[in-house]
C-alpha cells in the first residue's frame, strides 16, 4: 500500500464510455480512488452500488469517486447498466496503474495462490497527495467509512 502524504501516481485509463481519464484532470478536487477484483460480483456489486447512492454526498465535498479493475470497458458499461451505477469505473487491463497503487498482489482462494486485485481504497487530496489509504477494506462498508473519513478533511 502507498504512504500517506506521499504523491498518488498519475493515471490515464479510459472509463466505461471510452473516455480517458486522468488523476491531474481532476486537480483541485479530492479522488475517492477505489480498487476493486471484478465487476457483477457479489462483493464489488455491494461496493459500488453503496457508492453510487452517496455520490451525491460525496460531491458536497467536492469529492469524486472512482473505481478501478482490470475487467474491460465494455464489462464496466455491462456493471454500471446493470446496476445503474453513478461513479466513474476505469479499466485497467494491462495491471499498470492496479500495481502503481500496489493493489496487485498475490491471492491464495481454495488452496490456489494467483495473483489479482486486492480491494484498496485511497483518498487524495486537491494537490494529489494521498491523505487516506487502507487495504482492509469491507466492501459493503467502505462507501460510508470512507465518506466519514472526507466529511473529516473540510465541512461544506
């Protein structure tokens, strides 16, 4: 996991709509950046539905989420039609920026070890410092701690 207070690294992945993101477009606002294993499932449904319902708190804070996996656009369109999410999911396919945020790690799941996506959250500031990291994170919890935790860094 990445230092608090260190630079979060830059990124350039396209969303579910083909657009290209990057961390420097969003410059002057915090990024609830949250990496996630893979899209449809139980656990990652859980998570994004729950901050795709407090997105509109999370803007009061002048706070943007987004999600990254390394499932493709089209599996992000298929997610976010599905589950009529509201958030940015950005793909990662190639692992570069899930590694840069040291979410790529090893996994072991019915005696297999592999390696995938370890569910990391991390919040950056306006300047693009990290001021909140955790890879122990519960999917189903994680919208509201972490909405705590930005209600935390400045009042509306």
């Amino acid at each position: 996991m990445l230092e608090v207070n260190t630079k979060a690294p830059d990124f350039s992945l396209k969303d579910q709509n083909g657009k290209i993101h990057t961390l420097s477009d969003y410059s002057g606002r915090k990024v609830l950046l949250y990496f996630y294993p893979k899209d449809n499932t139980p656990g990652c449904t859980k998570q994004a539905c729950s901050y795709s319902i407090l997105h509109k708190e999370f803007e009061k804070y002048n706070t943007v989420i987004i999600g990254i996996s390394k499932d493709s656009v089209k599996s992000h369109k298929n997610f976010e039609n599905k589950q009529n999410l509201s958030i940015t999911l950005l793909s990662d396919e190639s692992t570069q920026v899930i590694s840069a945020y040291d979410a790529w790690k090893e996994k072991k799941n019915y005696g297999k070890t592999y390696m995938g996506t370890l569910r990391t959250t991390y919040l950056i500031d306006e300047k693009g410092i990290i001021i909140y990291a955790s890879d122990k994170v519960k999917a189903a919890e994680d919208a509201a701690k972490m909405l705590l935790e930005v209600e935390k860094t400045k009042q509306p």
